[in-house]
C-alpha cells in the first residue's frame, strides 16, 4: 500500500512540475459554453473575435479589461471562421451551416447585423474580408472558393478539386492560396487560373497565412511542422520544427519577422522566422489550439484552447506574453548651437589673451572706411584739445 501512495505521489508531482505555472495566463476572455473553433484579432488591436461549437460569436474589447462587447447568436452551429477588417469595422463570420454572416461596428462599439448571404451548399471552412469590408473570399466544403462582392450581391466561383479547409488572400486581392486537406498549397489568381503550387508537407495541410507584404506564406501541418514559402518563386525558405503533433493552426506579425502555431496536443509555440528558433514554448494547459494570433505590438499573443488538465472551466482565448523583446527606440538627441559674437567657437583656443576667431574679418567697404577714418581724425583731434598745456617754471633762469 505504501509503495502504491508513493508511487501515485510520485506521478501526480511530476505532472505537476510539468505543468505551465499559472503566472503564464495573462488573462482569459471566456463565455462559450462549448469548444472553440476559430478566433481573431483585428490589425489595429482594437478588438477581438472567438467562434464557437455553440454557435456563438464573442467578441472583445483589446483593453485592459478586455471588456465583452457583445455575443452574436445567428449561427445554429459551429462557427468555423472570422475575419475582421484592419478598422475593426466589420467583422464577418463563417459555419457549419453553410451561412455568411456580416456585422458593423459603430464608433460607439454597437454590433448590428448586416448582412445574411448564402453562398455555399456546405460548410464553409475559411473566410477573408478585405480591407474595405467590401469583398468577401471564403472556403467549402463544397469544393468552391467565392469572391463575393457584399454591395453589390454578386459572387464568382472558383472550382477546386477537394473541399477547401482555409485560404489566405493577398491585400491587392490579386492572389488566392488554399489548402484542401492535402499536403499541396494552391495558388489561384483572381480569375480561377491556377498560378501554381506549393510542394513540402509529408502530410495534411491544416492552416495558412500570409505576411502583410505578401512575401512570405506560412504554412500548418498534421507533419508537425511550420513552412515558410517564398511566394514569388514558390521555393520553400524554412521549415520550422518543434511540435510533437499536429500543428493545426499558425499566425504571422505584422512585421512579418515572428510565427505563432498552436497543434493538437495545446501546445503553443512563438518562432523568430529568420533565425528558425524558439522563442517561447507554452504546453500543458489545454488542448486543441485551434486559432492563435499576435497583439499588434507583438508582447502578447492569443490562443484558443479548450479542456484544461487541471479543471473545467468555461473555455475561452487565453492571453500569454510573447517573449518576444521589444526595443525601445531612444528619442533623437537635440544638438544646442551656442551663439558666440564674431564667429568665435566656445572653448576655442586663445591668441594672447583673446579667443581666435574662426571666421575669416568681414571686408569693409569703402564708404565705411571714409566713416572708420573721419572719426579716428575726430577723436584725434578730441583727444589734442583735452591735452593739458605744460606750465611754466617761475624759478627757470633765461
């Protein structure tokens, strides 16, 4: 028996040092009341979105607080995508049920409907609105990528051969890549020419995103890795290795220099791109990472995660620091000119007695010499009148 307690003792102290410290959880932004699907974080950091298998849409203010701002109950099942333009302005949902959903925000943080749009037989996997909160890009599982154009209530097809699990669009909406539960990346142009591939992944491709100049495309496998693609020349730049399972979800700064990826297992994992190394490894707090994004600022990030090991609380996005060390610019020192007569230069040195002029002297012109000589005269001939007169000596003999 007491073999059996310490053995048992011994188990439950080695899954309690492998566990995340709590100090690690900034804070957690919860009210679902079922698994999270999808998050995400507008450019301006303004405000943030979490999906849900319950249907449901949260969303936050990005303060300190992180204050709710309102729940969107349109969806009868789960929501599989959000995208929220760079203003946070509008926000635009995706499901299961094979609906589209778009919202306004007001300058006063009021959330009101927009729009209803059916545009798949299915569900649909991925969305993008554009910066203009015009155009809408999304993925089925239809096998159909739509460009929507939400004013105007027309959309184009692109037929792909596999359901579409997620897309990533370029900002001048010229160029549409897609995963389609392959190892292969597609690159579409806005007409539905297939531009060409991009070929790595031993496995599934779950997740991609693209950099903000739209050099780089990163990519999440079920092959536990990260990629890192060129997107001119369709060359892979670097593979990121790290996780111990699938990797299900991946994010990129704004700067483009770090990646955040989340798997299957909870495991969160913060790169430097360039330098292909970790910067930050967060595990054993919860499970299925299923969205993950950075702050603007890139101190923090976000991460969906569902059944924590150690309670049941509700679940919710979770906010970690970054570890990712920002330096401070200095502010430009101001140089103070010190005005010195006749172009003298402080501390410059002296010729007898007196400073040395750096300046060449100023020529005088020849009215100002007539000025400078006619009053030397005067005084001259000031100084012959104040002369005192010698006396006479009364005892000189003649």
């Amino acid at each position: 028996m007491k073999h059996l307690l310490a053995i048992i003792f011994s188990y439950f102290t080695i899954v309690g040092f492998a566990q995340q410290p709590k100090s690690e959880i900034l804070f957690k932004l919860q009210g679902h009341s079922d698994d999270l699907e999808c998050m995400a974080v507008s450019e301006n950091g303004k405000i943030i979105a979490s999906g849900s298998w319950d249907g449901m849409v949260n969303l936050f203010t990005n303060d300190s607080f992180y204050t709710p701002i309102s729940s969107l109950l349109d969806h009868y099942s789960a929501v599989n995508c959000i995208s929220i333009t760079p203003n946070a302005k509008v926000i635009a949902t995706g499901g299961t049920d094979g609906k589209v959903f778009t919202y306004l925000i007001d300058s006063f943080g009021s959330v009101i409907k927009d729009k209803t749009i059916f545009i798949h037989r299915m569900s649909v996997n991925s969305i993008v609105i554009d910066p203009s909160g015009k155009l809408l890009f999304t993925g089925s599982n239809d096998g159909t990528i739509s460009y929507y154009d939400i004013y105007k209530a027309k959309d184009k097809k692109i037929n792909n051969t596999n359901p579409v699990s997620c897309i990533a669009v370029s900002r001048d909406r010229r160029s549409i890549y897609c995963s389609d539960n392959t190892n292969i990346i597609k690159k579409y142009d806005i007409t539905g020419k297939l531009i060409g591939t991009y070929e790595g992944h031993l496995d599934q491709v779950n997740y991609i995103a693209l950099s903000r100049d739209n050099k780089k495309l990163i990519s999440a496998s079920s092959d536990k890795t990260v990629k890192v693609w060129n997107t001119e020349t369709r060359k892979l730049e670097k593979t990121l290795t790290g996780h111990d399972w699938k990797v299900i979800s991946v994010a990129i700064s704004l700067n483009g220099k770090y990646a955040v990826s989340g798997s299957n297992d909870g495991s969160i994992i913060v790169w430097d791109i360039d330098e292909q190394k970790i910067i930050k490894l967060i595990e054993n707090i919860g499970t299925n990472a299923r969205g993950v994004a950075f702050s603007n600022d890139n101190t923090k990030i976000f991460a969906t995660l569902n059944y924590q090991p150690d309670s049941f609380e509700t679940k919710g996005i979770l906010v970690f620091k970054s570890g990712i060390e920002i330096q401070k610019k200095e502010p430009p020192k101001i140089q103070i000119k010190q005005k010195t007569p006749n172009g003298v230069k402080p501390n410059a040195p002296k010729q007898n007695g007196k400073p040395n002029p750096t300046s060449p002297p100023i020529e005088k012109s020849d009215t100002a010499k007539k000025i400078i000589k006619k009053t030397s005269e005067i005084e001259i001939s000031e100084d012959k009148k104040k002369a005192p007169t010698p006396k006479k000596d009364d005892n000189r003999q003649d």
